[in-house]
C-alpha cells in the first residue's frame, strides 16, 4: 500500500482493487477449468460457482448489518477486508484444484 493511501478511504480502495483482482483470478481458473473437465465436471463445476456466488451474496448481507453498522471508520476496513477474503478464498480453493488435476494426469 504506498503511502498516500493510508487513509481510511485510501485502503478501503486498495483492497477493493485486490477483490475485483482475486475475481479475475477466479474468471481464468474458471475459463481453465472449462477446457479440460469432462461436460459432467464442467456442469458441477458450474453448480459449485453458482452455490458460491449465493453464499457470497448472503455473507455480504451478513457483514453489511453485522460489521457494516458499527461504529468508527476502522470497521470500514475490516468489512472490506472480510469481503476481500472470501475472493482469496474461492480463488485459493480454485487454485489447488488445477494443482491437483494438473499434477496428478
């Protein structure tokens, strides 16, 4: 994080930028997926995303009337940063499944 961005509204930016990243990387590893999974594990696949984008949705909702109503700026943070890890997450989750697919072919 440089140092004009160590205001409140500066790091909340910054890690949404890090969340629209770690959505990119779960795009490609999904687009990855497509070309090498069987049409059977390309449709579960597909359940899975769908299920996690709901999932997503709803601990959205969670954090926005649970962290997103406290008081201080600092929880503008750490909301962010919540939301944030749940794309880290999914993307890490993604991550160690091409690892395995490719590793063990």
């Amino acid at each position: 994080m440089q140092k004009e961005h160590y205001t409140t509204a500066g790091m909340s930016k910054c890690v949404n930028n890090s969340i629209e990243a770690w959505e990119k990387e779960i795009n490609a590893n999904l687009q990855r997926f497509s070309s090498s999974f069987t049409p059977e594990q390309s449709s579960l696949l597909l359940d899975t995303q769908e299920k996690w984008e709901a999932y997503r949705k709803s601990q959205y909702l969670l954090l926005n009337e649970t962290v997103g109503t406290l008081q201080g700026t600092i929880y503008i943070n750490i909301l962010s940063a919540e939301k944030a890890s749940l794309f880290e997450e999914r993307a890490s989750d993604l991550d160690a499944l091409l690892f395995y697919l490719k590793a063990y072919k």
